[in-house]
C-alpha cells in the first residue's frame, strides 16, 4: 500500500528539485503542505546518484527550508546514513572542525523537528540534536546478533570458536556488544 501511494505522489508531483542554468538547485513543491506532518527521506550516501555527499546533503537543507517556509507542521528527515558523523571529535593536534555537530546544527536550523538516522559512527549523534530536535537512531544490534545467531545455529557453529572483529575503532564498540550476545 505504502509503495502504491509513494508511486502515485512520485507520478503525480514529477520533480522535486529543479536545477537552473548555473547549477544552483531549487525545491518547489508540487502540493501544499501547510500543516502537514512531512518525512523528509534522503540518502545522501547514494553510490548510485552523481551527486556527492554535500551535493545532497544540501539538497536536504534545502529542502526542509522550503517546507518549513510553506507552513509544514513538523519536519521529520530519515537519513539511513549519517553523513559526516565519523568526524565526531577532532583528532588531536590536527585542528579539526566537528563537522558532525555543524550538519545537525544546520538540520535544525533549516527546520528539522526530528531525525531518524541508522547506525550511525558514535552515539554522539543524538547530543547534537537535543533538545533542539528529537533523534531517533536505530542501531540494528537487535537485527545483527539475531542473525548472527541463526547464521550459528544454521550452520551448528560453536560459540567458543567464533571471533567478531571490526575494521576501526568505531565498529569496536557495536562488535563487544555482537558477541557478548554471542
């Protein structure tokens, strides 16, 4: 059903974003909003799209800012992936900016209420957004140590000789708790 009526608005509102001769992008919203409660998706970590990161993540200010001026209620933004969020904490002695904390600055700032983010590198994400903005992370423990499990007694695998790893620091934290589940 879901599917269904996305397709339709997609049918219905034809483009979103409008890119004019320069390059510059405007969002122009094909049905009023006033009121309204809108999700905001946007995966601005898309592989498949030419658009970089920022191009996207810019977008998606834009966006916001262009619902919260036509009378959008709340404005939720669902980012499966978190952009910037690695650079969480300057590393020492290389005068960092923590860019993390300037894209949700900017989120709330373009009208973001709420943000919905998946796994996202440090659980600072949500100290960014509150109590400005709601966040909510989904960090899928629950999905992967099930699966892990299946995946052991699938395969009468013995817990003994199992060994989670991680390729950073990051994932550390997310491994000690898969297999301490384990």
């Amino acid at each position: 059903y879901v599917r269904n009526v996305l397709n339709q608005f997609l049918k219905e509102s034809g483009v979103i974003t409008k890119v004019c001769p320069d390059n510059e992008t405007i969002p122009n919203l094909p049905h009023s909003v006033g009121g309204s409660n809108v999700y905001v998706f946007q995966n601005v970590h898309n592989l498949k799209s030419p658009l970089s990161v920022n191009e996207n993540i810019l977008e998606l200010y834009q966006l916001v800012r262009t619902l919260k001026e036509n009378g959008a209620q709340s404005i939720t933004a669902v980012m499966p992936y978190h952009p910037y969020a690695r650079q969480d904490k300057p590393t020492l002695f290389e005068r960092e900016a923590i860019l993390a904390k300037l894209v949700a600055d900017l989120l709330v700032e373009s009208g973001v209420a709420k943000i919905i983010t998946y796994h996202p590198h440090s659980d600072a994400v949500r100290a960014w957004y509150e109590p400005r903005a709601q966040a909510t992370i989904i960090t899928g423990f629950d999905f992967h140590s099930a699966l892990a499990r299946r995946i052991m007694v699938d395969n009468h695998l013995d817990t003994s000789k199992v060994v989670c790893c991680s390729t950073d620091a990051g994932g550390g934290k997310f491994v000690i708790k898969l297999a301490g589940e384990l």
